[in-house]
C-alpha cells in the first residue's frame, strides 16, 4: 500500500471526530451554549424543509421523466468524445450526468454501479469520489433559490457548474492515480 492511501486512509478515519472535537472545543472557548444553538439550528432547518417541499417534489418529477424519456442515454453518446480526453470510463458516466440534477437520483446511479462492478473496482471508487467531490447544482437552484424566491440566479449556476467539472476530473485523476 502506498504511503499517499495509508496518509489518506488515516485522514479519513479521524476528520469527522477532529471536527465535531474542534466545533465544540472552540463553542467552550467562545462561551456558547453549544446544544442550544444546534437546537435552534434543526428548528429553522425544519422550517426551511417545509418550505422547499413543493420545489423539491417538482424537481425529482422533471429528473423521473429526463432518465424514462431516454435523454439520459442520448446525452452519454453525445458527451462521450469530451469524456474520453478526460479519461472518465464510460461507465461512470451517468454518474456524472445525474450528480448535479439529484442526490438521490445519483445516489441510484452509484448504488447501480456499485451492485454490477464492486466496491472496490475502479468504478465503484470514481463513482463515489464524484458523489463526495461534487454537488447537486440543479437542484439547489431549482429549490433553494425557488424556496426564497430569488429569480435570478445570476453567477450561482456557471460557478456550480464549473466546480462540479473540476470535481469530476480531480475525482477521475485522483482515483486513476491510487487505483
């Protein structure tokens, strides 16, 4: 094993609990009352969830009908040359494609990939460094921005955009490189 996969293998078994240690050590140092505000946090958090209820169900519909009208494949056919010079196999493709229309409908997209190639082939890595390294773009447009009624998103979509590429190449780089 290389000393870059144990370092990062190291790295990922302590990040969460070095994070939530270090959330809470600097709460105690500023004196706030940590717990309180975490419950203030989930009831705003609830209030947002209600609201964005009717843009999120309009969102899946319109990604339901994208993936059963057959666009999904034609837009892996179209974009296969662009992958190819990125060296991103074709079957991470849909991966790619759905992550930033849907969470859920990318998280199928990596189980899918997932159940036909294992968890620890290629794929199944690529697949869930893109899941990690990128965003639903779309779909924080559609209904976050939806839910405040901002309408005019101006840069937020090619900005997302842009880091959802630079995502997905990294993710293809990186796990081409300790794969």
């Amino acid at each position: 094993m290389s000393n870059l996969k144990i370092i990062l293998d190291w790295m990922s078994i302590v990040a969460i609990p070095v994070i939530i240690i270090a959330f809470l050590g600097y709460g105690y140092y500023k004196k706030v009352r940590v717990y309180e505000k975490f419950v203030e946090g989930a009831k705003e958090g609830f209030n947002v969830g209600v609201k964005i209820i009717p843009y999120l169900v309009a969102m899946l519909v319109a990604i339901a009908m994208f993936r059963a009208s057959g666009a999904m494949e034609a837009l892996m056919f179209a974009i296969k040359p662009v992958t190819a010079l990125i060296g991103m196999p074709i079957e991470v493709v849909p991966m790619a494609i759905m992550r930033p229309l849907s969470g859920s409908g990318s998280l199928g997209v990596m189980t899918e990939i997932m159940n036909t190639y294992g968890v620890d082939s290629l794929f199944g890595f690529m697949a869930s460094s893109m899941f990690g390294s990128t965003e639903t773009t779309f779909y924080v447009v559609a209904v976050y921005f939806g839910a405040v009624n901002i309408y005019n998103t101006r840069y937020a979509l090619p900005a997302g955009l842009v880091a959802d590429i630079a995502g997905l190449i990294t993710a293809v780089n990186v796990c081409r490189l300790l794969f």
